[in-house]
C-alpha cells in the first residue's frame, strides 16, 4: 500500500489537481494562540493488525500505516504521490532491466544495526522464499530467480536476480524490462531488515525494529486489540521529520465510537467519518477541522471463484448478474450522500492512464432486467442451492453495515434471492478467512494504492498467485497482457495495455467494483497541520499539537 519514483510508466497523476476540494489543515485564526508542542503525542484511529510487523507480511491498512512509520524505505511518496528518495541515493538503469542501487551511508537502525546493500537483499529473499509464506511474496515475482525461491518444496533461498555489490551498493535484474520498477520500491514488501528479523521473525513481528520516523515506545507498545504506542526516532534523518513526539493509534470496535471521542477532543485524528454523521461532521467540527477529497481507492465486492456457484460458465454468469443488480447511483447517493462515485474500471480517477471509456464496462451498470437474465440462465445450468442466502461479509468494526445491506436488498429485489450481510467482529478475522481461503459468501474489498500506478490495482488482486487475489482468479490472458503493460515503452502505451487487461476483468469479474473511495477526515481542536496524501492516509509527522 504505497510508494513512488521517476518512471517512464504509469507515472503518477496530479493528485492534487483532481481532489476534490478540501478544507485542508486548519487555518491561522482557528489556531491563534496554540503554541505547538514538539514531544506531544497525536492520537489517530487504526484497526488491529492481521500479523505480526513484518513488511514482506503486512498487505493491510492497519498493520500498513504502522509499518510505513516505523520503517524508512529507498524512497518515499510525498502528499501528491512523487516520489522522494530516502535511503536511496541513485537508483540507475540503462536498460530498465538490470537497475544497481547505492543506499546512502551512514544509516542505522534503531538498535544501533549500520543498514547496508544486505539489509535490503537479504529481507527481499526472505519475503520472496516459499518457506517464510510472505503475504507480499508476489511483490518479488520481476525479480529473476523468484520462481526458483517462491516454489513449493524450493531448496534454495536466494534470488539470482539479487547482487551485494559492496557494503552500499547491490544490483537488481528483472526477468523483463520494466520501467515502473523504481515506482514500488517505497512499499512496504522492500523496506530493509535488520539481522534479528531473520533470526527470529516471530519474536520480531511482535516488536519491530525499524529505522523510520517512529519507533515503538517501548516492549509493551503494542497492546493487541486495543492500541500501539509509537515516538519519535531521535535519530531519524530522512525528510518525514516528525512534527510531534509520536503516534499513539487506537483501535477502535465502530467509527461512531471514535468519532464520539474525536468531537470530546479525545482523539486527535479521525481519517474515516461514519455514516450517522455523513450530513453532520463539517457542522459538528467547523471550518478548518475537517477534509474531503478523492484518493487512490475503491470499494470492491469479492466473488471467490473457488465456490462452486461462482465457479464455471454459470459462476460467471452470477457474477456479471450480482454487478448489473446493484444500484449504485441510489446507494452512493442516500448511503454516502453523493460523496462516492460509481466505478466504471477496477482502479482509480486519480491514477494516471485511467479510462471511463473501456469496452465491456456496461456491465458495471444497473441493469434489473438484464441481471434477472443471466441469474435465470445460470440456475439452468447450475442451480443456486434454494436454501442458501447469498451472504456478503464483511468487517462490523468499520463503516460498512448499511451500504452492505443495501446492496443485499438491491440483490434481494433484483433477483428474487435471500442475500444477507454477514458481520465480522473486526477486519482483522475477515482478512484470517479470506487469506485462508475459507470463504463461504461474498466479502467486501477495497484497495487503497500501495504505489501511484494501474499496475498496483490489478497485478496484486487478480494476478495469478497474488496475495491479495481473494477470489483466486487465475487467467494467463490477463497475466500476459499485465507483462507487456509493465514492459511498455512509454506511460501511455503501458496504460493502453492495462486497460486492455481491464477489458478481460470486465468479462470476468472475479471481483466486482463499486464506488471510488474518498477521503474524509476531522481532527480535534488541539492538533493543526493535519493533510492527507494521495492514497487517502493522514501525513501523521507533519501533524503539530
């Protein structure tokens, strides 16, 4: 979920210039008199992590926005998605194939460890080898050598592609020439490691040691199920300087809760509004402490493909029949009250190549008569077991119950089906199944942007193997054309290609889009400087209390 870098493909859009317009971080008035307190500690909303801290296992919101603080990669992206070099000092190609890396000298980790060329090539292959089972191994799959390390029963550990050239300096050759390459390499799967991680991974995911802008206060920082306590790192030296004396996120069981707390100015940052005050926040705060606008995000519905009644000719049918049976112009406009936007492709208006013109998006479309078709059609090939519900879950710890029973009615009175929500008690247990592959139902998805491109919103969900391919969809067609995407000559032509991937998804529809995400976010009457970034995440370190 994030980073950045000057690429020849799917450069990032100007974010800034198609958010929608914003309150922005409070203004001078509302803020006269408050003099900043450099060590005061920011409270800010976060839902328990799915594992342990390790980056090459971290592939959601809540463990992501921890690690991108305790951990300082090559690069870093800044409020509009550029990307910013960290612990990069060159990252050169001529051939966009084979890139030699130079980390800059002198940096440590928190425990004193000198970070070098290995700390980078050595967290890589654990993330890529079979044996580790790294949630973000797929991250990996460009460098040559993955498949040898990433396969059941593999013997050998290292990447062929991966090269320590001096204590500095390493190499990396990619199986393809892909231009983008340097654009990921602020995510969190190629943060660098240091040598306890790889000693003991268990004991190291439970309290991390990083080299970024935050470190943990202490052993007992993180308090499952309840809050993690992070402080500034003293000896951070990249440009994400903290602002404040650290971050203490809460988790919370409802965003109606938090918000109680953030109107009590009992939490600081509140980055998700809930749906009972959707009408009411930008009253309840005031000018100048809240924001809106549109991010690199999307609400999905997954179809897991492994069901037998979403498997097959008729599996499709119902799928494509699910899509064309949800009123999304209703729902976005009484749920969300017109502040999300129906999709039309599987990534996002702010991301650079992005088209609402691809052939086969009608299918995104409410379309009753022709939903009750397909759904009729399916049933004569493969019956929809007559006393199974079409069950949706999804996460009750967040604002997802109402627009989850809606499009339940709206499947009920389309296709004359018993559809029903089915509540998980915290994001953390629906991410435990739908890694798993246990799914029984549907489940709501979202993607938020690890990195700013088209390639992000497609090849880590629908790429054969993904870690987050929930639905387990496989098609070599889509694989291929994603390979000559990455591999084109220019921006533009990579985005012709995405697209054209798209264009199989849209038959396909493993997963099924809903609306555009947008960020909207409030902020108590002690904290000022409070900004979002491109991906809809709050820039915690500039934040001042």
């Amino acid at each position: 979920m994030r980073f950045t870098r000057t690429s020849k493909l799917l450069s990032v859009a100007a974010v800034a210039a198609l958010a929608l317009s914003a309150c922005g971080g409070g203004d001078a008035d509302n803020n006269a008199g408050n003099t900043a307190d450099s060590g005061a500690i920011i409270t800010a909303n976060g839902t328990e992590p799915q594992n342990p801290l390790l980056p090459a296992n971290t592939n959601e919101v809540g463990g992501g926005r921890i690690m991108d603080l305790l951990f300082e990669g090559l690069v870093s992206y800044d409020a509009n998605g550029a990307t910013v070099n960290e612990l990069a000092e060159s990252i050169e190609t001529e051939d966009s194939q084979t890139y030699t890396i130079k980390i800059k000298e002198g940096q440590t980790f928190t425990n004193g460890e000198a970070i070098t060329a290995s700390s980078f090539v050595d967290a890589w292959n654990f993330g890529a080898a079979a044996k580790n089972a790294q949630l973000n191994s797929y991250f990996f799959e460009p460098i040559k050598g993955y498949e040898e390390v990433s396969a059941e029963g593999a013997t050998t550990e290292t990447m062929s592609g991966l090269e320590v050239i001096d204590d500095t300096t390493f190499k990396v050759t990619l199986n393809q020439p892909e231009s983008d390459f340097p654009l990921r390499l602020g995510y969190t799967a190629y943060f660098p490691l240091p040598s306890e991680a790889l000693e003991d991974p268990a004991a190291f995911g439970e309290s991390p040691v990083g080299n970024g802008p935050y470190m943990l206060a202490d052993e007992d920082a993180w308090q499952h199920e309840v809050q993690i306590d992070l402080v500034a790192n003293p000896d951070y030296e990249g440009t994400r300087e903290p602002q404040n004396g650290g971050v203490t996120f809460k988790f919370y069981s409802s965003f109606d809760s938090a918000y109680a707390d953030l109107l009590a100015d009992n939490l600081d940052i509140l980055d998700t509004m809930p749906n009972s005050a959707l009408q009411t926040f930008k009253t309840d705060l005031g000018e100048g402490r809240y924001s809106e606008k549109a991010y690199a995000g999307n609400q999905t519905l997954t179809l897991p493909t492994y069901m037998e009644e979403f498997s097959g000719e008729a599996g499709q049918m119902r799928r494509q029949a699910i899509s064309m049976a949800i009123n999304r112009e209703e729902i976005t406009d009484v749920i969300f009250q017109g502040s999300r936007e129906p999709a039309v492709d599987f990534t996002a208006p702010v991301i650079d190549g992005f088209s609402d013109e691809i052939p086969g998006n009608e299918v995104l479309e409410y379309n009753p008569e022709k939903a009750k078709e397909l759904w009729e059609q399916a049933d004569a090939i493969s019956p929809w077991p007559a006393d199974q519900a079409l069950t949706i879950g999804y996460n009750a710890d967040a604002n997802h119950k109402e627009w989850v029973d809606a499009v339940a009615n709206s499947l009920k009175n389309t296709l004359g089906i018993n559809a029903e929500g089915k509540p998980y008690a915290t994001f953390k247990e629906l991410r435990a199944d739908a890694t798993a592959k246990t799914l029984t139902g549907a489940i709501r998805t979202g993607w938020q942007a690890d990195y700013p491109s088209l390639y992000n919103f497609l090849g880590p969900i629908y790429g054969t193997g993904a870690g987050s391919n929930d639905a387990v969809y496989e098609n070599p067609e889509f694989d291929q054309l994603l390979k000559d995407g990455l591999a084109a000559g220019t921006p533009e032509e990579g985005a012709k290609v995405m697209n054209q991937a798209q264009e199989i998804l849209l038959q396909d529809l493993p997963v099924v889009p809903l609306w555009y995400q947008v960020a909207q976010s409030g902020w108590s009457s002690a904290v000022d400087n409070v900004e979002t970034g491109w991906n809809g995440v709050p820039i915690y370190y500039n934040v001042t209390k």
